[in-house]
C-alpha cells in the first residue's frame, strides 16, 4: 500500500470555480509564498483552496501534487492567479498518474507531463520548462527556478542493492501507487527518466549561475534535494519514492538560498549551509485536521519563502512546523 495515496483519486473531474472579484492592480512586488499537495481530488481540499485569499503584489510557488487530472490543475490555477501577481509550478507524482479509466486513452509518462505544462501556459503559470524568472520584490533579487527531477530509489540504506529496493519497501507493505500510474514513456524507466531530467536541470542551473553570478537562486521541485531532510517515522521505507542522491549537493553548487519542495506531507524547514530549505506540504484532510481544528484555514497554511525567516543561531538546524 501507498501511505501517502489518495483514496479519492478516482473522484469525477471538477470544474473550475469563479474566479474571485478582481482586486486593485498591484503596484510593486511584495512577498512570495509556497505550498504543495493540496490534492484536489477531496473536497475538503477544494473548499479550502477555493477560500485562498488575494495578495495581488504578492507571488505564490505551487509545489507539485496538485491532483490527478488536467482539470484539478486548471481549478487550482483560475484561483491561484486571480489571487496572486505571479504563479511558479512544479509537477508532483500524482499530476504524472495515468488513472485506470483514461489506460487506453490517456496520455502516459513525458506526455502527460507535456499536457499539464500547456495547462499551466494557458494561465500564465511559470513551469520547468519555462526560463527562469528574476524575483524582485521582498527578499530579493532573486531566481525563480521551477525544476523536475523524479526520484531513483537512492535514498535507502547503504545495503540495500537496487535490484532488492522494491521487495525492501513491499517487507513493510509499502510501495507507491506510482508503481502502477507513474509511466516513464517513452524512457525505459523512471529512473531513467530521473537521470535525464537530472542532466538537462544541472545544465540550466548552471547556465543561470553563469549569466547570473551575484544572484541567489530559489529552486523549487517536488521531491526533496536530500536524503537528510526525509523523516518518515511511520513509513521509513516509502524514502524510495522521495529523491536522487544525485542532487545532494546542489543547494551549494547552484548558489541557492532557498530550496522548497513537498511530498512528505510534513511541514518543516531546515539549515544547511547557510541555505534555507522548506518542506510546504498541505496534505490530505485528515493530515491538517488539527490546523483546521484551531480555525486556521489553506491561508494559514501558506509557507512564506521570501523574504521569510531570518537564519538559526546554529547550523543545520530543523524547525518542525503544524502550519505556515
């Protein structure tokens, strides 16, 4: 089983809602924030996100697992950019899942990638595909840097070979749903597909490091950079599914100040190197039931990325965080 599926994702397509009233134009940029996996495959998560309040001179990083279907994609974006001055998108597992009704017809694998990057295009919405944008409001001048990178088993015990990794996870009654809906095509494999995308996003990391020098890059991805910062205290084995070793290191390599990503649905943030990285996760209901039980509501839950914290008085600090 997937600890971390949803159990709605064969939920009917959902409709995009009103945008909400437009407000006055923005004057100049202010601050940016994040969150990831509000999977809008459950209600609850759409009403919340449809309660998203405006901050127009302000940007907002939508951190992967979205939903399953162009269309949680297309409602998630009509409220975020009616709300937002600018919108940056990366993709998560689930937005790659080929569900079991669209198996003779669905797009699979970079396909089904393509299509909801033409989705996020149609919105305006800044995608990996994209260059990167230079953020000047608060906390800048920085490089907005959307990446997507996959994951390829690495990030399990040093004896543990690749080719037992599966039945490692399966020894606990884990293994992702992606084993089933996540199709690398046209690679051979994900991990394949992860080697790829590692190459050609090293590439364009450093050719922004090169055109940019002085400039401090945030680099958002769905999946953490670093094995480290994966705690999973019930699910330990599901780290298959959440990383490459292969990106260890790029919070230096790539001069980032501020590196955020999702998946855990464990809302952290975390020093290393005297980078910032933030784990941004919604979750599923029930995982930010205590949040709404105080009354706090998806706004609360927004994480802000910049200008955003100043630095711990030690290194390699974590704060763990219940919400915002």
């Amino acid at each position: 089983m997937d600890p971390l599926v949803a159990t709605a994702i064969e939920a009917p397509d959902v409709h995009p809602p009103t945008p909400p009233p437009a407000a006055l134009p923005p004057t100049q940029p202010g601050r940016l924030w994040a969150i990831s996996d509000i999977h809008l495959s459950y209600k609850t998560n759409r009403e919340a996100w449809e309660r998203l309040l405006p901050k127009q001179n302000d940007g907002l990083i939508l951190c992967g697992d979205i939903g399953e279907s162009l269309e949680h994609l297309r409602t998630a974006f009509t409220t975020a950019t009616a709300c937002f001055r600018q919108v940056f998108w990366c993709p998560g597992n689930h937005e790659l899942y080929t569900m079991p009704s669209q198996k003779q017809h669905g797009a699979r694998g970079y396909d089904k990638y393509q299509e909801c990057v033409e989705v996020a295009r149609e919105f305006g919405v800044v995608t990996p595909e994209d260059d990167y944008v230079l953020w000047d409001g608060e906390g800048g001048p920085c490089l907005i840097a959307p990446i997507f990178v996959l994951y390829d088993y690495s990030f399990r015990p040093s004896h543990v070979r690749l080719e037992d990794a599966l039945d490692w996870a399966r020894e606990q009654n884990i293994e992702a749903t992606d084993e089933h809906l996540l199709h690398p095509d046209p690679y051979e494999s994900r991990i394949a597909w992860c080697h790829a995308r590692v190459r050609e996003t090293e590439e364009k990391l450093a050719a922004a490091n090169a055109a940019h020098p002085d400039t401090k890059l945030v680099i958002l991805g769905h999946w953490p950079l670093r094995e480290d910062l994966v705690k999973l205290p019930l699910v330990p084995r599901f780290s298959l599914w959440c990383g490459t070793k292969k990106t260890e290191d790029w919070h230096t390599r790539f001069n980032a100040k501020v590196i955020v990503s999702g998946h855990l649905h464990i809302r952290r943030t975390d020093w290393r190197d005297a980078t910032r990285f933030e784990e941004v996760s919604l979750g599923y209901p029930r995982q930010w039931q205590d949040c709404q039980d105080r009354g706090l509501d998806v706004n609360d839950l927004l994480r802000e990325i910049l200008p955003g914290p100043s630095a711990p008085p030690v290194s390699d600090a974590t704060q763990w965080r219940r919400y915002g």
